[in-house]
C-alpha cells in the first residue's frame, strides 16, 4: 500500500528516486539502484521528477500526501500492480 509517507519522502528526495511496488511493498529507492539485485522484479510506479511535474501542472491535483497516495494506489491496483 502506498501511503503518504513514501509521497512525502519521494518529494523530499534531492536524489533521483522513484516510488516502486517490490515484493508487494511500496518503497521509495534511488533511480540507479532499479538495475540492482535488491530490486529485481520492482515495478516502478512513478518517480519524484515525474510526481513533482503532475503535481505543479495540475492545479486540481491535492498537495495532501495522503491524497496522493491513495490516487496512486488506486491507479496501481486498477493496473493489477
């Protein structure tokens, strides 16, 4: 499940990170460690570049983190992730 949590640490990053489903976990893991071992079999949902970008393009998107984290869930689970 996707929560606020992994939005807000996923905004706040200064690296390049990306929010994936692993092991039927959301995690919030640098852009670079996706070709790692550890992550092998990661779906990645969206990354903080691309979140940011929604985010600030659409006004009626909520700045809640909770709010957020549902809609991706939402989003991820009507794609079967």
């Amino acid at each position: 499940m996707i929560t606020g949590d992994h939005v807000r640490e996923l905004l706040n990053r200064e690296d390049d990170a990306v929010l994936v489903l692993l092991h039927g976990r959301a995690e919030v893991v640098p852009a670079p460690e996706l070709d790692s071992e550890h992550c092998r079999g990661a779906l990645p949902v969206v990354s903080g570049h691309d979140l940011r970008e929604r985010l600030n393009a659409d006004r009626s998107a909520s700045s809640d983190p909770e709010a957020v984290a549902a809609a991706l869930d939402t989003t991820v689970r009507e794609q079967g992730g």
